[in-house]
C-alpha cells in the first residue's frame, strides 16, 4: 500500500491506554524511516506518544510504556487508592519527563510540523485542541489533561479551565483534521477492525460531576459519538480516501494491562503494520 504525503496529510492518533503502545510500534517505523506529517493530532495515549514522535525520541514511548512499567508498576489499584489516580501522574508526567527518561522540549520547540492534543472540557462537555510547542509546563497541563480518564483520574486543568480524556468528545479526531485542511490522513487506531462499542447510553453515576451536566452528556453519548466516528473512518477506507493502520491480530491487551510480554507483542505489530506502508513524500 502506497500512501503519498502531501502538504495536506494529517496523522491522526486514537488513544486506548496501554493498547496505545501499538502506536509506539507504528511511529517508531515511521521515525525509523525519517517519515513525518505536516499535522499531528493525538487523543489521551495518542497525545503522549505523539509528543515523543515530535520530539524524535525514538524508542522513548516503548521504554516508558513498557520497560519503565516492569521495574515502577505505576498502574493498579494501589495507585487508585494511594493518588486517587489509577496511573502514577507524578512519575509519568513529571519524573519520566524530567529525569528518568527526559523529554527534548528544544526539539519540540523548534518543530516545524503542527502538533494538536484533544482534551475534553467539563464544563462545555466539548472537545477542546491545543497546540503547544514551547512551555514545557503548559505542554505537560495539556497532555495530562488529555489522558485523564474519566472516574479513575481527577480532573486535570488546562489555563485553569476543568478538563477531562480527550476520548470522551473527539476520540477519531479526523473531522478537526479536516477543519483545519489536511485531507490526506493516516489513522491509527488501536482496534481490530470492526469494532464497535456497546450501543447502549454509558451510565453516569449520580454521585460523579454534579457539578458538569455537560460533561454528564457528553460521557453517556461517548459509544454513540465513537461508532459514529469508527463508521466514517472504514467508510473514507473503503473509499480509499484514508488509510488506517490498526492491529490485525486479536487484541488481548487492557486499557490497562500490566502483562509486559502482551504489550512488547503488541508493540511488534505496531512496527510491522507501519512497514507495509509505502511512503511516497511529494512535500
């Protein structure tokens, strides 16, 4: 499959959790091949791993999704219970970035390629998109913000506004791509094709976001917004309009799987799928 980059090509990263390190697999192969896009836009686990595409940290999110999980365990009920956060911010969002497995901010500054994170706004209920290069502080609000799962994460705060998981508004975010004019797309998801969410409405618990009846919505509208979504990707793929790299081998992993040897596999079909992509630049 030959996908020809123009300045019109857009690569658009899903989130999923830890199923996120088959993104990792696939921008490792692009960065292996030099390959980058005019527009990058990333929703929660997309966001994060696209900050290391931007920075050309090649290898930096296998080593903290997998290698730095073996030996911290920052995801579990402990955490929940210990931070009232299921994953360990402090170590993902400030030691990693800071001293473990420092983030290059110069590179990202100076990177000539847009970059958008998607979060959603608890108090609109809407997607927001940021696109930040040079604060380092602002760079890790936005992220963390964008990953911050709803009932397992506390709200995160962009510019002092309430924000949750980019997911819950724009988890495909093509259609804001397309806004902004990059019509040529690769999509990365990280589903098996054909995968659709419960049909049903997601139940809010009374006792969550009283405080945010837009948010509220927006939660329970989440599956049907995602097939909507999910639909109009294999619709624009069978019309040969994009082309969508997605996992071919059943998944097995969990939004937050622990089993490090399940994410290296997944990580490997990650790389393998990229690389039968063909990349034709005419940039």
């Amino acid at each position: 499959m030959v996908h020809y980059l123009s300045e019109r090509s857009g690569l658009i990263l899903e989130g999923g959790g830890m199923r996120g390190v088959f993104t990792c697999g696939v921008l490792d192969n692009l960065m292996d091949r030099g390959i980058r896009f005019p527009y990058t836009i990333g929703v929660s686990a997309g966001a994060c791993n696209g900050l290391s595409y931007m920075s050309r940290q090649r290898g930096r999110g296998k080593f903290s999704n997998i290698d730095l999980l073996e030996q911290y365990r920052y995801i579990g009920l402990k955490q929940l219970i210990t931070k009232g956060n299921i994953m360990d911010f402090d170590l993902l969002f400030h030691d990693f970035p800071e001293r473990i497995i420092p983030y290059h901010y110069d590179v990202l500054a100076a990177a000539e390629e847009h970059f958008e994170m998607v979060t959603t706004s608890c108090q609109t209920g809407k997607a927001c998109y940021f696109e930040e290069k040079r604060d380092p502080k602002r760079v890790i609000d936005i992220v963390k913000a964008s990953s911050s799962l709803p009932y397992v994460a506390p709200i995160s705060y962009v510019d002092g506004h309430p924000m949750l998981d980019g997911g819950i508004a724009d988890s495909i975010p093509i259609g804001r791509a397309e806004e902004r004019g990059y019509d040529n797309n690769v999509v990365v998801l990280t589903r098996n094709k054909g995968y659709r969410k419960p049909a049903k409405p997601s139940t809010v618990l009374p006792l969550f976001y009283r405080k945010y009846p837009a948010l509220r919505d927006a939660i329970r509208q989440r599956n049907a917004l995602y097939n909507e979504q999910i639909e109009r990707v294999e619709r624009l793929e069978a019309e040969g309009r994009v082309i969508v790299i997605r996992p071919e081998q059943p998944i097995v992993v969990d939004r937050m799987e622990r089993n490090t040897q399940k994410l290296l596999d997944l990580y490997n079909e990650g790389y393998r799928c990229a690389a039968k992509i063909e990349f034709v630049s005419k940039l």
